[in-house]
C-alpha cells in the first residue's frame, strides 16, 4: 500500500503552482478534446473557476487578459481555443524587458536631488516677473538646506549662487542679488523641529505614565 503512494515530486510539474493541481489537469484535458467548439467551452469554464480563485484581482485591469494568458502558459501553448485578448506566443513572453536608465541629471550635485533639476527647468519657462523670482529664492533656500544636511557645518549664499547658476544653464544669476537667503540656523532649525516635537510628545507621555502609577 506504501508503494501506491504518490509523491509531488514524482508528479507533472506545475507551470503556475498557486492554481493547484487540479486546475492543470482541466488544462491538459481541455488540450485533448474535440472539437474546437468543445475547448472553447472548456476553456472558458476554466477561466470563470481560476478567476473565483483570486476573487481580490477582479477589479485590476486587464484581469481577465491575465486570466486567458494564464491559461495558455499553463497549457505550454499547446491548447487551440478562442480567446477573446488574442493568444500570446511563447517568443513573446520569454523576450527580456530592456534595462532600466537609472536618472542621473546632474551627477555632480547629488546632495541636491533630482528634484532640484526639475524644479529650475521649470523656473526657467516662466516669465519675469515677481512669481517667478520669488520661486528662484525658493529654489535657492531649498538648495542651501539639502546642503546643509549633507555638509552639517555652514554654507556661503555665493556657492550657492554659483551652483544654481551652472544647474540652470546660465538663464538664473543671483551673483549680484542684494537680497540674503534664510540663515543657515533657521533652516538647520525648521528641518530638525518636526523630529524635535515628536520627541518631546513622547517624553511627555512617559512622564504621564509613571505620574499615574501606583506606588505601594
């Protein structure tokens, strides 16, 4: 009776194992029947039992085109039946997707961010204009403040002049701006106030809780 047993590694291997088993066997016996009216029949009773399965995905787009692709990858593409997306070819599927372009605009200044390029192409569509200087010193303070959090010490209003210059392509100079930015300690200041608050909340209610405890 122990040699009767039938062991999952002994068995067909699964293409998609989190349809189970039996959800393969419907597929292999859908692939041997005649005629094609029959398969389609088959196919589509397939389709209604693995879509019931994953009752959480229906409302994901395309998720019966997921569903018929399935069924065609589990058959090995050996199952002739209609599907209403098309039928993929096994060519297709195994094609490898092109490598991501990791972004890097301005490499030489990646304490700024990304962000940063973005926001001063956008600066230079605008028109002069008070909306569009106020966004420049904007821009500028934001920019002092990701360098102080790389540098932690002190920053001079020129470099940062100098660096805006030469991100925006020459189009935004303040070399000869009379107007300061904001103080090095008021930025520090702002960026580690929110860290400091919620510190403070918990310190509050630690001392709540041995205030309210019970001494015996």
């Amino acid at each position: 009776m122990i040699d009767d047993i039938e062991y999952n590694t002994e068995r067909e291997h699964l293409i998609i194992p989190e349809y189970g088993r039996h959800i393969q066997k419907m597929i292999n016996y859908a692939k041997t029947q005649e005629p094609k009216e029959e398969r389609n029949k088959l196919a589509k009773s397939i389709i209604a039992v693995m879509g019931n399965m994953q009752p959480h995905l229906r409302d994901v787009p395309d998720f019966q085109h997921k569903l018929w692709d399935q069924l065609f990858i589990m058959s090995n593409f050996e199952l002739d039946a209609d599907s209403p997306f098309g039928v993929p070819s096994k060519e297709e599927l195994s094609e490898k997707p092109e490598p991501l372009k990791y972004p890097q605009n301005f490499p030489k200044y990646r304490f700024y961010g990304n962000n940063i390029k973005t926001m001063i192409d956008v600066a230079n569509t605008w028109e002069e204009g008070e909306m569009k200087e106020a966004l420049v010193y904007t821009i500028a303070n934001h920019m002092k403040k990701c360098f102080l959090n790389w540098n932690k010490d002190t920053v001079e209003d020129d470099v940062i002049f100098d660096h805006l210059y030469e991100l925006s392509g020459g189009k935004i100079n303040l070399k000869n701006s009379e107007e300061d930015l904001t103080d090095a300690s008021r930025l520090m200041k702002a960026s580690s106030g929110k860290k400091y608050s919620s510190n403070k909340k918990g310190s509050n209610k630690k001392n709540n809780q041995n205030r309210n405890r019970k001494r015996y």
